[in-house]
C-alpha cells in the first residue's frame, strides 16, 4: 500500500526514518514529504503568506522510497504531497512523534494536525506518537514501527467512519512488554507554570514557555491508557462544535440580542 | 470588567483597534498583548524551543489601555498575558480577524486558538471575526465592536458552560443591516484546488497555497448564518474524540491487534 508519511520534528529525525523503514520492509510503499527542520507545537499551522519548495533528498531512508523536504510546516507538507507528489496516495501517517500527543495537546502537535490534514482531504489519517520524555535514554520507536504495520493492514480491512482519524500513542517500552492497545477519549493533561521568567545577559526579562505536566489519570482515557503500558488509540473528528451548548444558548436570550439596542446601563437611560 | 484582547492579525492591526477602543468607550477595562506582527493560520502553535519577549507599546489604543506586543504566537500571547501581565483577568476577547473563520478553518485559525488557549486557562473566552475578503473596499469592524460590547453584557448574566468557547462570525455589514445572530454548528468550507505550483525568475518551481472556498450552504451552520447576513455563534470546545467511535473500533477487534503476532502476510506463513 502506498503511504504518505510526514512529522513534524522535521525529514531527519529519528521517529520517521523507522516509520517509513517498517512500512518498506512490510512491502508498502512509503512516500516522504515532510518539514526540512523541527516543526513541533505549530499546531495546524498553514503558510499562506509566502512561497514553499520542495526538495528531493535521500536522507536516511531506504533507496527504494521517494522522499521530500519541504520548507513548510506539517500541514503544508501534507497539502504538498498529497496535491504534488503523490495525489492517488489513500493513506497519510504522521509520526512517529518524539514525545507524547495526549489530552488537550491535540490542537498544538504539528504531528495530530498533519494527519488532520490529510482528513481534510479525505485520505484515511493517523498520527503516530511515541510517550518518551527528555531524559530518557532508550526511545522505543521500533514498538510504534511495529503497531503501524499491524494497524495499516487493520485498516485495509476496516475503514475508518468518515470524517475520522486516529491519534495512537505508544508507550516507550519494547513491544513485549506494551500490555495491548486501547480505544481511548481524550483526557486530562494540564500544565502547571506555563511560564518561566529570566534574565539576558543584559539584564533584560524574557520567558521561556514550559510548564510541569499534571495528568488526571483515569481509566479509559489516552492520558491512563500509555501510563499503564497500553498503545492509545484515539478517534478524532475535526467538528468541534459543542452541541448541547445550542439549545443552552438559545434559552439564555443570545439570539436576541439586538445591535440597535445600546448594550451599555448608562446609556439604555438616555435612549 | 478587564478583559485580555488579542488577535492574529498583529498588535498594530485595525480590528484589535476597534475591538479594544469600543470595550474601553462601554467602561470596560481592555489590556492588550497581542503578536507584534501578522501571525495568520498560524493555528494553536506555541513557543516552545525559544525565548519570548513582551514590550509595552501605545500603538493605535486610547492612552489608559495597558498594550503589549509579543513576538510569539497569539496563543504565546495569551499565555503571557495571563500568566504576566494580568493573572487576574476573567475575560479573553481574540480578535477583530480580517477575514472569517468558518467550518473546518477553526484548527488553522490564530485567533479562534488564541480563544482556545483562554479557555485552556479556565477564562471565558471569546473569537471574534469580520467575513471581509481581500476585495471588500468597506471593513465593518464596528459591527463587530457593537456587538463585543453587547456580548460582554451577556456574559457577566450568562457564565458559559464549563469547557466551552464562542466562535463568533460577523458580516461584513454596517449594524442596521445585520439580520440578528444565530446560534451555529460547524459548516462544511472546503478549498478547491490549494496549490499553485508558479515558476521563479531562475526557473525553478515553487507552490504557493491558496485555495477557491466552496460553502456548503446548510442552515444551521456557521458558513449560512454569515452568509445570509446574520451574526454567527457557535459553541466550541476542545475535546475532539468522535464518541460514536470508540464503540465502532472496539467491535472491529482493533483493540486486539497484537504486536508480538507477525502481521505481514509473507512472515505469517513461516512463523
């Protein structure tokens, strides 16, 4: 099967170079088209504004695959590929992501937002995440080179519901000792101290964005799921319209406000 | 009432103006920290890998407003905002967005994420946008501005469900023309054609994405409202698990993929 494969920590980093290594030895047919430099936490971030290239590498692929930088972001990658280089391409896997895409963090990966993307496009998307941190010294990414192979031919036989992808995060264990895979919602990751307040060799304050994770962990959530050894699997639509919000709305009177009518106390005695 | 303005569009752009100038005329108190440049379809994106800095400027805002350019994203910019310059405030305005942010745009869009990152932070949160294009010679930010203030009054009677922004769409008409507001779903807004592949003067390609919008013109949905004159509002939140789902993938054995069982066919025979 021929697949897009894209990331955002940029067309050398190690997490893509195995995604596309275990897609080629299964027998498919990967194809690279992904960001020149590290990408993360852009979010689905687009460029509109100025031109974008594209340029043909051998990098650290296998021979065989046809692999692309692109001076973009992970949506812009996407958008190329799929309209430039490879239009019949079905499949877009995005990944394999240095560092977990859980909770809340959806809506900042460049990793999660390539492969929404590709469902804007229509094409059957996943993003791939491995749930290693900073320090640690082994990074499992053979476990999540492994499940993708298993879930590709899952899904050759099983169609995804229209309008959905999956976001899969891998625990950073070998694949021995994963305990399985679970179908997860999205749970609770806050971040506390967001930001951190320093000083240049000048004296001048600046701030550096970066806050300690605080997870909710409870059972039958993505953030549980990869913090008990399971791979998460997540379902994701693009709709974020809050539903039951409509009618509370209504009820409330926002429809009838009314331009015309001076929203401000002392003014409305005067009109 | 305080509330934090940002935007998408650049700290120095006409809408922050006009939504900043009507909040403080209404007796409100608007503190302003927004990108100190154009930073569109930027999407959720946030600063991670480098520093940040905030610089108090007095730009195009009435003397009493504090303002503060950022050179980050607009999420970056709620995050300093809120974290920095005024943990105290309840209230984030993004916006007013030149151009609209309609059905699947909201992922992309730098202003309804600067809103998402408010609402990250537990604050109410509000994306405000005028459906301008390009062309238009007459920019009604005022419309917009009018009904800022009229939203704010809502508001403090009104608190939001937990966990939910408001997307609101304006038209671009003076206010007696607009025909009320309506409360909305997420429409369908696809792109046709979103690569243009263009020649530069050494004759090497290039792309450039821009794609011709085709509504899908449903009523209900955001892209009708607006489009038929009315103000668009539409509840958001920010879990994007597709619930109906979680049941389809169970049944489909997914969860039972096991890593340790080969999964290429040409193995399976041999192991």
């Amino acid at each position: 099967m021929r697949v897009l494969v894209t990331n955002d920590d940029g067309v050398y980093a190690p997490g893509i170079a195995v995604l596309t290594v275990f897609l080629a030895e299964a027998g498919h047919e990967p194809v690279v088209v992904a960001p020149d430099r590290e990408r993360s936490s852009v979010g689905h971030a687009i460029t509109l504004n100025r031109p974008l290239k594209l340029q043909k590498i051998t990098g650290p692929y296998p021979e065989a695959v046809a692999a692309y930088s692109c001076d973009g972001t992970p949506s812009d990658s996407v958008v190329l590929g799929l309209e430039e280089i490879a239009p019949d391409i079905a499949v877009v896997f995005s990944g394999i992501n240095k560092g977990p895409n859980l909770g809340d963090d959806l809506t900042y990966s460049g990793t999660v937002s390539a492969a929404m993307e590709g469902l804007v496009f229509g094409r059957t998307s996943v993003a791939f995440s491995l749930d290693c941190r900073e320090e640690d010294g082994e990074r499992h990414y053979e476990t999540a080179g492994t499940f993708a192979v298993h879930l590709l031919k899952w899904l050759s036989d099983n169609p995804l519901p229209t309008g959905v992808l999956l976001n899969v995060n891998v625990p950073n264990l070998s694949p021995s000792l994963v305990k399985g895979v679970q179908i997860t919602r999205k749970g609770i990751r806050a971040y506390e101290g967001k930001v951190n307040r320093l000083q240049d060799p000048h004296g001048r304050t600046y701030y550096w964005v970066a806050g300690r994770v605080e997870d909710e962990l409870v059972e039958g959530t993505d953030v549980w799921a990869v913090a008990h050894g399971y791979i998460s699997v997540t379902p994701i639509h693009l709709d974020m319209t809050h539903y039951p919000s409509l009618e509370i709305l209504c009820g409330r009177g926002l429809a009838e406000i009314d331009l015309e009518r001076r929203a401000l106390p002392d003014r409305e005695s005067t009109s």
